[in-house]
C-alpha cells in the first residue's frame, strides 16, 4: 500500500468514526448530505475517490471551525429545485433537461452537497475602519471594539471536476441564474468564461432556457416582462429594481474594462492549455475576476472535465494545489476548530484513484469505477452508457483519448513522439570508459569533478512521489575543455523495493552501488541533503541547485539552512524550477543536439539507470508542437522511471541561467 492509499485508508476512518458527531447538524440543513456521505463512504469507499473523501473531511472540518449559514443553503436548493413535499414537486424551482424532457428535479445528494459546499459557511472580516455613532452598517455588520467587522460567505472558489454527462454545466449555469435574478446582489453580474464562443453557449442555452421558464415572453425583441435576452447575454429589464447581468466571454475576446463581476463561470476550464507560456482562457478569466475587487461576496466557479493537455492553468492549479492542499486536511483532528487559507475554495472531484489510473480499457471496465466518476447513473446518465463508450474507444485512437479524458477525468498528453533511444546512451557511456582507458583525462562520476580540475557543478533535484525515484541529476560543466559529464544519484524506500515489480533488477543496482535504498516507508530527506554536502566538502564546486517548488520544501529548507551557514544567500544558489513544458523546452531541445551530434562534448557516467530511464521516456509535446518534455511512456507501470532525467534538465536550466546571467554582466 503507498502512500495515498494509506491517507485515503485514514481519511476514510476518520470520516466513518466522527460522522455520528454531525449527523444532527447536516440533518438539520438538509438530509441529502448526510445521505451522500453515507453513499461516498460505503462499501469502504469503493466508488469515492481519496480527494472526495478528503472534500468532505474538510467540510466536516468547517463545520467545527465556523457559522453556517442553513437558511441560505436551503434558500438557493429551493431557487433552483423549487418546494418539494412527499417527493412530487409543488412549486417554484427550475426545469432540467433530462432523459424523460424537460422538468422539474430534486438535486441529487452530491449536488446538494456542492450547494451546502458553497453557502454554507460564514466568515467574519476586519472592514479595516473604527466606527463612530452614526455611522450606517450593513446589516452584515458588527462592531467589536470600536473596529466595524462584516459578516460574508467563506468560499469564494469552487471547483466542480466532474465528467461528461453528470450535469456540471447546466448546474454551475442554475447557480449563475439563480445569483443574478434571486439571492445575490441587485446589481450582480454572471460572467461566462469558455475556451471558445460556442463553449459558452452551451451553459448560456441552460441560462436561456430558465430565463423563459420564469419569462417566456424574454426571448421576445424587445425582450420580455422581466428579461431581455441576446445571443450573448441577458440583463434585466430597464426600470426593474433589479440590475444584474449574465454574459458570455469567449477566450480571446474577452472587454477590458465595464466588467463587474459577481460570479465568474469557468466552464470547460481543464481543456486548454498552454501555448509558448500563455492561455487566453486563463487570461479571460483573470480579466473577469480582477473585476470582482469591489464585490462583498463573489465566487469563481470552475465546471469542468480533465482535457487533453499536458500543462495548463487549470490542470496545474488542481495538480498543485488543490490536490496537496486536500491531503493536508489529514493534519487536522476533526471534532476541533482549525481555521486555515485554504477554507475559501471548496472542491468536488470525481476521477479514479492515482493507482487506479490506467489506459488499459479492460481495466476500467468496472461498476465501482463507473460510479467513482459519474454520480448520475441511473439517472441522467444510462446504466450501459459507460461499457458502450468503452467499446467505442477501442475503434480509434481519437476517441479512446476522448473516452478517457471526458468519461474518466484521465488527462491524455497532446501529443508524444520517440525520442533519445537507450542504445545511444550505451554508447555513449561505452565511449567514456574506452577514453578513460586510452588514459584521456576524463571524469567518470560527479565525485570526479572537483574545481582544481576546472570543473563547475549543476544540480537539478526530483523529489520522490509515490514508488517514483528520488534523483538528483547532475551536470558537470569542465570550464577549461568544454567537456561535460551527466550522472545522477537515486532513492528508493525499502517499501518500494519490496513491491516493485522490477525488484531483482533494483537489487542488482542497488548491489553494484548505483541505487540506494531507504529504510521504512518514507525517505529519508537528511540522506540526499548530505550527498550533496558532502559532493561539496570534497571539493565539487556547486554553482546552483535546482528545485520543483511543487514537491517536499523539507529539503530545500535544510539545503538553504546549509548555504547560509556557509555565508551565502540561499536564494542565489536554490532556484524553484517548475517542471513545465516551458521551462523544460529549451534544455530538452540542447540536451538532444548534444546527444545525437558525432563530436558531442556530453558523456553519461556508467550508471546503468541512464539508458534504463531514457528507454522509459518518450517527448510530450503540446497541441502546436512549440514545447516537449520527457515523460513516462507508460504512466501507469511501476516499472516506468524518468525522473532522473527530468533532475538532470533542471541541472541544465541552473546552467543555461548562470551563462545567462554571465552573459548580462560581460
């Protein structure tokens, strides 16, 4: 069991011993949430995965840590699904689509739980002003201690990830409306943000469609009693008390100024990426949530499925951030008060489990699976649909990525192509061993390029998740002959090695002195940290050391501990490298001329992991083909390692930025 699969083991004890403690409480709001817990937890969490399940311990963790607000959750559930009474509808609410036409529903657990996710929870916010006798407040407002104080909504950003078919659009666009013409400010403003015009139409046909359920006569030219409609937008009509908006912005077209947001709607924000560095979808949506700077309360709401990208805002954010943000919700004991940043986004994530994530159909051919990605089937989402698209992606290519991105939440890659073969590399290792022979001065190992022989050191750190390598790649630079030498240094845990399915050829490195093991299950941070101190002790002279700031900061924090009791800025000599497609362009491209070129100046050092690693990697390129990188030509084996070769282009940008800056200065 690794290490994700151990948290989810503990989150879901930790849901399963404390859920009792709050069954009063989410009962008292609305019986749908205790029910869609219950669900998400049964059967040992089968059909929940670890982020779901850490979701809701963190909003179980709210619950102990601030005011809820019932009256408001209850209040949007009856704008949007209207008044219920024995499970037939009896007035008000929306109509959706749905299998049988177009009607009113009652939401389904896990959207009442979005909903309590959004509104429940109040936070209280120093206004920055002492107050004096007269001074009008809002009725939100307090005072304590002669300091005025507001009463708000805590989330101001969700994140819906969710897969096709499970009603994400047409539920983020009911919150929109509902916002815009009910329960939000008089003169609130719904933007739509897509990645292209027709994108955005999709959520503003569901926004047209509840408009003419409470106008019909909206649609009219001149618009309708209540609302006026255009392909674009739909506003209130002049002389109404109400003054609120929603509109559609398409990536690239989005105004600069006249925007005043009070929901910014990401929809289909996981399907763009980045191109040379940049996103017009993120752009849009930075404009239109720059514009909610003046708004009391405001929210950002992502609705969107995995895309086939390899890097791009969306994706980075959820990876990143959202992610690791959710695993530290372990830290915290439910049943006590602990407030933290991260209480304002709130996130529902539907996909598989890391370890369950694969591209082998048959593998995902599974009721439990189905379910953990799609909380709709049965009933707006058939029961066969799942295995009739997985017979369908077995007929192409494009529709086998589409199956996996749309209906699993599996991000695919652009595009990848065959890169450095392990035979290039063996020859080239076996080059330096006959010069070493012929007795040419030549270095064989990093231990080898000490400064009295001119050598300079590059170092670039992969830090170790799951059964992946922790490797530190290095890039000797000889300032005297031009020459340069990779080699490279790697962990892995005792638990790893015992579970490996390559364990008799880990043990055979491990044997010769080119892997190193950790005991336990976890390793040990000191152990590389000491490597490199004492690369430096021996006379290496280390000019930068690069970082991914996304992984472990224990490492860097001793690393920087260790410079600066040498005298020197840490911040000179620690550089965050982020492995993007961008950042790793340019090395990947060097690092390939230098490779394949006859009279090339690089030599590998012996280590047998180099052509192993590269026999793993093949490039990942984006949709127009200006960035590539290294990745692992099959994720989802245990087997596929590329991480020193990622550690080793990090070692690469440290150099291309010392020459850079070298260059400046000359």
């Amino acid at each position: 069991m690794d290490d994700l699969q151990k948290a989810k083991a503990q989150c879901l004890a930790d849901i399963t011993t404390h859920l009792p403690d709050y069954v009063n409480r989410l009962n008292a709001i609305d019986s749908r949430l205790l029910a869609y817990i219950e669900d998400a937890i049964s059967n040992d969490g089968s059909h929940a995965n670890l982020y779901e399940l850490l979701g809701i311990r963190k909003e179980l963790r709210l619950m102990d840590s601030y005011e809820i607000d019932i009256e408001r959750v209850q209040r949007t559930l009856r704008a949007i699904e209207g008044v219920w009474e024995s499970g037939k509808h009896v007035k008000g609410g929306l109509k959706f689509d749905t299998p049988r036409g177009n009607m009113h529903v009652r939401q389904m657990p896990y959207q009442a739980w979005c909903i309590f996710g959004i509104y429940a929870f109040i936070v209280e916010v120093d206004m920055q002003r002492n107050y004096h006798t007269g001074d009008e407040l809002l009725p939100t407002e307090y005072v304590v201690d002669g300091k005025v104080w507001d009463k708000r909504r805590l989330t101001q950003e969700c994140f819906m990830h969710q897969t096709r078919k499970s009603g994400k659009t047409e539920e983020g666009a009911a919150i929109d409306f509902v916002e815009v013409c009910f329960l939000g400010p008089a003169n609130g403003q719904a933007l739509i943000c897509a990645p292209t015009s027709d994108a955005s139409k999709i959520a503003y046909k569901a926004i047209r469609d509840f408009a003419m359920q409470v106008d019909p006569t909206c649609v009219n030219r001149m618009g309708g009693k209540l609302f006026r409609m255009t392909r674009n937008g739909m506003n209130w009509q002049p002389g109404h008390r109400m003054k609120g908006e929603i509109l559609c912005m398409a990536a690239g077209k989005t105004p600069k100024d006249g925007l005043y947001a009070s929901v910014v709607h990401a929809d289909e924000h996981g399907q763009p990426g980045y191109i040379n560095g940049h996103c017009d979808m993120q752009a849009a949506v930075e404009t239109c949530w720059g514009s909610t700077g003046p708004r009391r309360e405001k929210l950002l709401l992502h609705t969107t499925t995995a895309g086939r990208v390899t890097e791009g805002p969306y994706r980075d954010k959820l990876e990143s951030y959202i992610e690791p943000s959710l695993l530290n919700e372990l830290n915290y004991p439910l049943g006590e008060p602990h407030r933290t940043p991260d209480d304002s986004w709130f996130a529902f994530i539907l996909r598989l489990d890391p370890w369950e994530i694969t591209d082998d159909l048959e593998k995902l051919n599974n009721d439990e699976l189905f379910k953990k990605v799609n909380r709709s089937i049965g009933i707006t989402v058939q029961p066969d649909y799942y295995r009739q698209r997985l017979y369908e992606a077995r007929q192409s290519e494009d529709t086998r990525k589409e199956v996996l991105t749309k209906d699993f939440n599996i991000w695919q890659t652009a595009s990848v192509i065959e890169w450095i073969k392990p035979d290039v590399i063996r020859a080239n290792q076996e080059r330096l061993l006959k010069e070493i022979a012929n007795g040419e001065k030549r270095a064989k190992r990093v231990d080898d390029c000490t400064a009295n022989y001119g050598w300079v050191m590059f170092v670039g750190m992969d830090f170790s998740m799951g059964d992946d390598l922790y490797a530190h790649g290095y890039l000797g630079v000889n300032v005297k002959t031009g020459d340069l030498l990779a080699d490279l240094d790697a962990w892995i845990t005792q638990e790893t090695l015992e579970k490996i399915s390559i364990r008799p050829l880990y043990e055979r490195w491990i044997a010769d002195g080119w892997l190193h093991v950790c005991p336990g299950g976890v390793i040990d941070t000191e152990v590389p940290v000491k490597r490199i101190i004492d690369l430096h002790e021996s006379g290496v002279n280390i000019m930068r050391i690069g970082f991914d700031p996304y992984r472990s900061p224990d490492p860097v924090n001793m690393l920087k501990a260790w410079v600066y009791s040498l005298g020197n800025q840490p911040d000179e000599y620690i550089v965050p490298i982020s492995q993007t497609l961008a950042n790793y362009n340019q090395p990947t491209e060097q690092l390939t001329a230098i490779v394949k070129h006859p009279q090339g100046m690089l030599r590998f050092s012996p280590n047998p992991l180099w052509p192993y690693c590269f026999g793993c990697a093949v490039l990942d390129k984006d949709t127009r083909m200006e960035n590539k990188k290294p990745v692992k030509r099959n994720p989802g084996s245990d087997a596929c390692k590329v991480d020193p070769i990622q550690a080793l282009l990090s070692a690469w940008i440290c150099w291309n930025h010392v020459e850079a800056s070298e260059r400046k200065t000359d």
